[in-house]
C-alpha cells in the first residue's frame, strides 16, 4: 500500500508547497527581491525603513511584492517585527494589561520597538481578534 502523495510526489507534511500554512504566518507575504526577510503586513514599519534606508544609500529600490507563504518560507526569514506573533511560539508568553477603546484589557504582550526617544509601540494579542494590535508605550501596563 502507498502512502498519499502530493502533486509533487512528496509524503503529506514533506512539501514546501502543499504543507497546511504555519499559525500566524499569512497567506499572502510581503517581500522585495533584495530583501532577506519576508513581512506579513504590506505596510510593516520595518520593510518601509528597509526601502527608505536603501533609497537613501543610493541602492537600487525593488518593488515590495506579495507572495504566497510557501514560495519565500524555506528561502527568507521573517520579519522580527510584523511576524513576532510567529516567532514567540517557543517562548513562553509575558501577561499585562492594555487600554484598549478606553479598558484596560488582558492581553498578551508579544514585542516593542522604540519610535523615537521615549517613545515605543508595543504589539499585544488578545481574543478575539486574529492578528496582534498596536498600542502606544503608555497603554501597556502589568497586570493589576
């Protein structure tokens, strides 16, 4: 008896292509030719400064394209940023609280980036919402 193949001829789970996409990674990717890492968001903070700070050294700017998850997943990394949600999944989840329309909330605190000087956005993820949200450094606090 055999085994069900793919239209690859790969076993099920072998197939970069056919393989269920990773939780927290989306369907559609964002990347650049150039780049070394792939964005889930088209607007991500970080593929704007990459394309902002190649612009200003002069270098060639590639267009940002979206791709599908499976044809950059095995080539590029992710994004620290727009992908952090994925990249906590072997690390064991901090707890506070954030404001959110107005209540301070429970949410799971994912990461940070510093904006400017005393300034900060940080990532939180709650349900039911299915990707993280972004609060400024003032609507993040421990848990009470």
């Amino acid at each position: 008896m055999t085994a069900n193949r793919c239209i690859h001829d790969f076993l099920p789970g072998e197939c970069g292509s056919c393989r269920p996409k990773p939780d927290r990674i989306n369907e559609t990717v964002f990347t650049t030719r150039g780049g070394q890492v792939f964005h889930n968001w088209p607007d991500c903070a970080f593929l704007r400064s990459g394309q902002s700070r190649a612009d200003n050294h002069g270098f060639r700017n590639h267009p940002i394209e979206p791709r599908n998850w499976s044809s950059v997943f095995w080539d590029k990394g992710t994004c620290e940023w727009c992908c952090a949600f994925y990249n906590l999944r072997n690390e064991s989840p901090f707890y506070c609280e954030a404001k959110i329309d107005g209540f301070w909330i429970n949410v799971q605190f994912i990461k940070e980036r510093f904006t400017s000087y005393g300034h900060r956005e940080v990532q939180v993820w709650t349900q039911p919402w299915p990707e993280p949200l972004i609060v400024t450094g003032r609507e993040v606090r421990k848990k009470q």
